[in-house]
C-alpha cells in the first residue's frame, strides 16, 4: 500500500524543506516523491542534511513542469489545504483519508498522491480543483501555519498506522470479511481529457460561454471528482460527448 502513496510537493522554495521532506517519508516507509516546478535546487547541501540519510528519495525523485504531469496515472488526488477559496470541495482529515486507503488502493493499478503547495502561498484555486478532495490537518486554530516537511510527517504516520493494522490483519487467524471485486478507476489523465471533451461539447451546443463561465466548469469538476467514476464509466460519458458533437454537427431531418 505505501509504495503506490505518492507525495508531491509543488514550487517548494527551499532545499531543506525537500530534505525534511524525504526524512519524513523515509521514517514511515513512503519512497516515491515528485516535485512540481521547484523554486530552489533540490539537491543541495541543505537537502543533505536535512535528509539525514533519506536523500536517496530525492536523487530518485521525479522533477516535472505541472501538477498535471505528476499526478497523471493516479486514481486519487488529495490536496493538502484549507478549503478552496471560492468553491468549497469535499474535505477530510489525515486519519479519514488514512483509513480509506486500503479500499482506494485494493487495485492493483490504483495509485494515490497527495498534494503539498508552496510554503507561502500553498496551492492555488486552480491546482486544488484538480483534486478529488483535500485534506486538513486540525490544527491550533490560533497557530495553524505548519512546516511543509511536518504536514508531510503527519499524513505519512497516519498511512502507516493503518498500514500496520493492515498487516497485523493479515498475519491474524480471524477470517476477513470477503472482499468486493474492485474496479478500476479513472486517472488523473483520464479526467482531464473528459473535463476537455466536456467543456468542448459544452461549448458546441451554447450551453457553455467561456467569455462567462460562471464557475460552471469548477462546479462540474467538483461533482464528477466527488462521484470518482470507473474507467468504463468515464468512457460511457465520453461516448455521450461524442455522439452529442456528432449530432451538432449534422443537419436535422426537417433541413
């Protein structure tokens, strides 16, 4: 379960936070790390250090332009951040999102990343709308500002935990309740190309206006995102936008 869990830090400004970074993940057993348009060098002495021998995670990092591109081939996209500023979306907190993971994860091609933004600023409106839901850390209210390597620290121990339940479950002599035959959901990738087809054949047929959006594509974001469609799902829909595009395309009986 924990090698499919993907941390991906986005314009991350200092080295150090990147070295604390792999610290943190390489205490709970998480490995694979992608960084997103980093502000710094990843690899500097600072990165070392703070690493404290985990800086084999960042040397093995991937290091790409968008947040598209890292979280393309995962099924669950989970933005670590308060909620959005103009649109509220699903939240949950370490521990839930924790303990949904084994469901998330039961196929064998699902793969899970969570989001970390910049130190400043964190992550925009934008990149949190490409996420399926986003995840708070219950803080001190009066004193909520966290390090980005020990928000990193908190949602690693939380997967562990159940991790470790997961595996004490399996080596115990109490039968396990049988299993639904999962099903495969749609990645990253998948979306974006549907969200693109939606918005084109939305825009065909006059219902959308770019020039006026209303936040009608946000909201249909959020809606589809929450109802985490299935591949064939997603290829069902995709095959109503197609015929739709096809339909607009041709003269009616009556012309």
């Amino acid at each position: 379960m924990l090698e499919r869990i993907r941390i991906v830090l986005i314009g991350t400004s200092h080295p150090g936070n990147i070295g604390g970074t792999a610290r943190a993940m390489h205490n709970m057993g998480l490995a694979d790390l992608a960084l997103v348009a980093p502000r710094c060098e990843p690899i500097s002495a600072d990165t070392v250090s703070r690493a404290s021998g985990a800086d084999p995670i960042v040397h093995a990092a991937s290091q790409v332009a968008t947040l598209e591109e890292a979280v393309a081939d995962c099924t669950l996209v989970v933005g670590a951040s308060a909620r959005s500023r103009t649109l509220p979306w699903p939240m949950t907190t370490p521990r839930a999102l924790a303990e949904s993971l084994p469901d998330e994860l039961a196929d064998a091609s699902a793969r899970v990343a969570l989001v970390f933004g910049r130190e400043d600023s964190g992550l925009s409106n934008s990149e949190l709308q490409r996420c399926h839901a986003h995840v708070n850390i219950p803080a001190n209210p009066d004193f909520s500002s966290l390090n980005l390597a020990t928000a990193v620290q908190v949602l690693a121990y939380e997967c562990r935990l159940v991790w470790l339940a997961q595996q004490a479950a399996e080596t115990s002599d109490t039968p396990e309740p049988a299993a639904r035959t999962p099903h495969a959901l749609a990645s990253h990738q998948e979306l974006e190309l549907y969200f693109a087809h939606l918005e084109r054949t939305l825009v065909a047929i006059g219902f959308h206006d770019p020039a006026t959006p209303r936040q009608l594509m946000a909201r249909l974001r959020r809606f589809t995102l929450r109802a985490r469609p299935e591949r064939m799902e997603l290829n069902i829909l995709r095959g109503i936008l197609t015929a739709t595009e096809q339909r607009t395309r041709r003269p009616s009986a009556d012309e």
